[in-house]
C-alpha cells in the first residue's frame, strides 16, 4: 500500500510574495581597507580608520564596517595596523531558479 503525501500549497498571494522575494534577492559583498602607522600613534591611526570608514558610509558607499586591528609580518619586522572590512549592497536583481512544483 501506497502511503500519500499531502503536499502544503500556497494561497496565490503568499506564491507571489516568496516569486518576488526569489527574484529580488540582494547581494552583499566584502571589500576591505588595512591602515598602518609609521609612527606608534595606534590611537591616530583607529582615529583614521573611522574616518575612512565614515566617509565611505555617508556617500551611501558601504551599508555597513567593521574595525579589527591586525598585525603583519613585513620584511623589516611585524607592522601593527587595523583593517576596516566594509558591507557592500549589489542592487541587481538576482534570478534564482526553483523546480516546478
């Protein structure tokens, strides 16, 4: 005996809100800047950061950022810096393809 799978279905308006949401799904990427400081100002150089990072927020650039401090190691010695790793919006419209029900 054959058991039956009832399958749940979607009024026409919720179909049409999940189609829409498929099509116009929003990618985000990742980019990132690194800051070094020749001199042992780290406060100067986070100060720098920001501002950077600001900049890149009000001309609607990046959706969001993040500030880490990170160190390297260089050819002549370790460099002490902080990275901004900013949240990029990509406004194209993303097709995604589902099987038919």
């Amino acid at each position: 005996m054959q058991k039956m799978i009832k399958k749940k279905r979607l009024s026409p308006r919720k179909k049409a809100k999940q189609e829409e949401k498929r099509k116009k799904a929003i990618r985000t990427t990742l980019d990132w800047m690194d800051f070094y400081s020749a001199s042992s100002d780290m406060n100067a150089t986070y100060r720098n950061a920001i501002a950077y990072a600001q900049q890149e927020m009000n001309a609607c650039r990046a959706k969001s950022y993040n500030v880490t401090p990170i160190q390297v190691q260089g050819p002549d010695g370790i460099y002490t810096g902080y990275r901004v790793t900013f949240s990029y919006e990509d406004k194209e419209e993303v097709e995604y393809f589902a099987e038919d029900d």
